[in-house]
C-alpha cells in the first residue's frame, strides 16, 4: 500500500512538473500554440536521454514511399538513387571512414516542359543525425507539383559518420545533378540550393567549399553553377554552451523550442568527432562564421540571391541574421530576410510548403 501511494505521489509530481513546464513556456513564447509548445518539449526530452538512439525512434514513426509511386492525383515519378561518392580533388578527405552509400530521390514534375523544368536541391535538417528524405517528403511534393525538378539529399549522418562524410554526399549530389539534369528535363541555368537548419548549413558550405575549388575540377566533375538559394534558419558557427556571442542563444539557450543549448552541442559534438574547438572555428567549411573574416568583402559577393527565413524564437536566428546582413552589405540586397514571428526552430510545417515554393518562384521570376 505504503508502495502504491508513493508511486501515485510520484505520478502526481511528474503531472505536476509537465504541466507547470508547459505553462511557462506559454508564457515564454506567447503566441505559440499550445500543440507545439508540447511537441517540442516531448521531442526535446526523446533527443536529451536517447541521443543517437532516438534514430530508432524515428525510423519507426517515418512512413517511407514506395520505391516507385506515379499516380493521377500526383503526377509525380519518385526515383531513388544510390551510388558512391568519388576521390575528385573536390571531396574532402575522410580519415578512418569507409566511403558508404548515400541516395537521392528525384521528384519529376508532369507535364512535360519544353524549357526544362527549375531545379531545387534539397538538404534535410536533423543535426547532421536525425531527418531522411522521407521526413522532407511532403514539402518535396509541394515544390514539384509547383514545377520544380527535386532532388532530395539522404546524406550521410552521425554518429556513424563524422565531418566531411555529409558535405562530400552533398557535394557529389550536386555533381550528380550536372552530369544528370538533361535525363529528367531540368533547367540547369535555374539551379536552387535549398535546407533547413542543418541542411541549410550544409546548403552553404556546399557553396563555400565549390568557391574554393579551381575551375578546370569543377568543369571536370560538371558541377553546375547554383543560381539561387533558400535557407531556412540555418546553422553557421560552432560554439559550446554558455557562448555569449549571440542574444537569441543567450535568451534561448536554456529552454528554447525544439531546439536548445545543450541539443546544439550534442549535434556538434558527434559532427566534428575528434577534431578539437579551434579546428573546429578556424574550419570554414564547418563553422562559416568564425572561420572566415567578417569583413571578407569578397567572399560574401560570391552567393547568389536567395532568402534567409527565421524563427523569432530561435537559439541560432541571430546566426542567419549576421549571415544574410553580410552579405547584402556587399550585393545592395541580395538575400531577403524573413522572420516568422512568434516562428520556432523547425517550423516547417505544411502550411509553410506554398510559401517555401512560392519564394523559389519568385526568385526566378526577379
């Protein structure tokens, strides 16, 4: 009896302790829905205890396509491809890591179109750990029905792979595109490279890493120019918890949406493997931010037009924001910002998909 009563007293205290969390956050976050505010405190919780192993967890709740799916309602003709990545001077070297396979799931819009259709490559976010083509599904649709040409990146993850392991797969992704953009109709003068959080980190560097290379390997490798690019809230310098450099991360840093202090330096830690801190922030391949100089004129001209889209409740917002603000300092506006009031860290959400195609478009047509 004296067992049952401490057992419901504990039961009660954890009620207690959840719904007194969720109440602060509403209050922390206002005009958050009650909904996400909750989501997240029960993602955040899965990712603190089970780490890597919350992979398990989201494989198991994933709903994969088919390998092959063409239907009326649809139109749309989903391919997967998988292969290996090559030796180029345009990869990185992988110490102690075996070349595995990454793939691709191509999304080809229907009808034909006699100027090809516009190209997007797709990075999914996740921390570098988590995220699959299939949890960036839905939104690949969207942009195709919208009659874009996807090309979505299952890259190669942590913890099982180590820094460059994921950039070399994008890298190769974007070679695959040029030598391969003609089988299925594509614009390659209209070339999109897009992400979110992770992803869009890994959508710039990507581009860092191709600024750096000499122009006969890139024509060699047939890696096509990116004309524009879409970046959402996206991760640009490694720093460890407690840093001081941003106020969204010293405002978030403790009990941010989704996304926080101490997630952010589980994601980087098993990113970089064994490299230490200032390699890490010298590397800016990995940390664009405190790698490259911020008055590095040149450089920042080098990307395209694109748009920047923030979460006003974001541990990295601020990161996005010096990045776009560098570089339209140098290109009269070249990126447009946006913030998401009342936004969180991953809120891509369906009713965001049209706006996300809808800004691509709006790019070609400028």
């Amino acid at each position: 009896m004296a067992l049952l009563l401490v057992l419901f007293i504990v039961a009660v205290l954890i009620v207690a302790f959840f719904i007194g969390h969720i109440y602060l956050q509403s209050v922390k976050f206002p005009g958050v829905k009650i909904s996400i505010i909750v989501g997240s405190f029960l993602i955040k919780s899965m990712i603190k205890i089970l780490g890597p192993r919350m992979k398990i967890i989201e494989k198991v709740l994933s709903k994969p396509l088919p390998p092959s799916l063409e239907t009326e309602s649809l139109k749309i003709e989903t391919i997967p491809i998988t292969f290996d990545t090559s030796s180029s001077e345009l990869y990185l070297k992988e110490n102690g890591q075996p070349i595995s396979h990454y793939s691709l799931r191509i999304y080809q819009p229907k009808p034909f179109k006699n100027d090809g259709y516009p190209i997007v490559m797709y990075i999914h976010g996740g921390g570098w750990m988590l995220g699959s083509i299939d949890s960036s599904n839905q939104l690949c649709l969207t942009l195709s029905k919208k009659g874009f040409l996807v090309v979505s990146v299952n890259y190669r993850k942590t913890p099982e792979h180590v820094f460059p392991s994921c950039l070399n797969d994008n890298l190769n992704a974007l070679s695959w595109i040029g030598k391969n953009y003609q089988k299925y109709n594509g614009n390659i003068s209209q070339l999109t490279i897009t992400g979110e959080s992770s992803g869009a980190h890994l959508a710039i560097t990507t581009q860092i890493r191709i600024f750096s290379v000499d122009k006969e390997i890139l024509e060699r490798e047939n890696v096509p120019q990116i004309t524009q690019q879409g970046l959402l809230y996206p991760v640009l310098e490694y720093y460890k918890y407690g840093n001081e450099k941003y106020d969204s991360y010293k405002k978030f840093r403790d009990c941010g949406l989704l996304l926080d202090g101490m997630i952010m330096d589980m994601f980087w830690s098993l990113l970089i493997g064994e490299l230490r801190e200032e390699e890490v922030k010298s590397n800016r391949f990995l940390s664009p931010l405190s790698a490259i100089d911020l008055s590095d004129n040149l450089f920042y001209s080098k990307f395209p037009k694109g748009f920047v889209w923030l979460a006003e409740y974001d541990v990295v917002r601020d990161e996005g924001e010096l990045f776009a603000t560098l570089i339209n300092k140098v290109s009269n506006g070249k990126l447009k910002i946006k913030e998401w009031k009342c936004g969180t860290h991953g809120f891509r959400f369906k009713r965001n998909y049209n706006d996300l195609a809808d800004a691509i478009v709006e790019l070609l047509q400028n």
